[in-house]
C-alpha cells in the first residue's frame, strides 16, 4: 500500500510533522510519501484534502483505505501495518 503525508512547510504545524517523519524513517526503515498541497492541489481535490497535515493510506487501485487528519499524527504501528500491508 501507498501510504502518503499530505501538508505544507512553513506552518506551524511543520517542525511537528517534519520530525514525525524523520522518527518514522528511523525507527522503521520505511519512507513515507510527502505532497504539498499548492504543488499537487489534484491530488487533494481527489482525496477531499482540506485539512493539513492529513496522512492516508491508499490501497492498490488508488482507494482511500484510512486517513488520519490533523494533529496528533497517527502512530508508527498504525502507518507499519498499511505500509506491509
């Protein structure tokens, strides 16, 4: 599964998520996919995306499977079992 992190830099909000992901990288290994809404505002219209940071797992063909808006951010178990899904 595709599992994306959808926010903008600059926010304050930012240095949380920024560090959320560095920590999911480190304790797990895995990359999680980062789209900024002004460069890709499609994929946000797609998904319904009006609040930041929202973090989805996506299925094979695209479908939302779980989406976790706003703060706090979702635990690395809750991401790892999508990811090895």
């Amino acid at each position: 599964m595709r599992v994306v992190c959808v926010y903008k830099e600059g926010y304050d909000y930012s240095r949380t998520v920024s560090d959320w992901l560095e920590d999911f990288h480190r304790r797990t290994g895995g990359e999680i996919e980062v789209i900024d809404p002004n460069e890709d505002p499609a994929f946000c219209e797609a998904y319904d995306v009006t609040q930041y940071p929202t973090v989805m797992a996506l299925g094979p063909n695209g479908e939302s499977v779980s989406t976790w808006r706003g703060l706090p951010l979702p635990l690395f178990d809750e991401i790892s079992y999508y990811k090895n899904a």
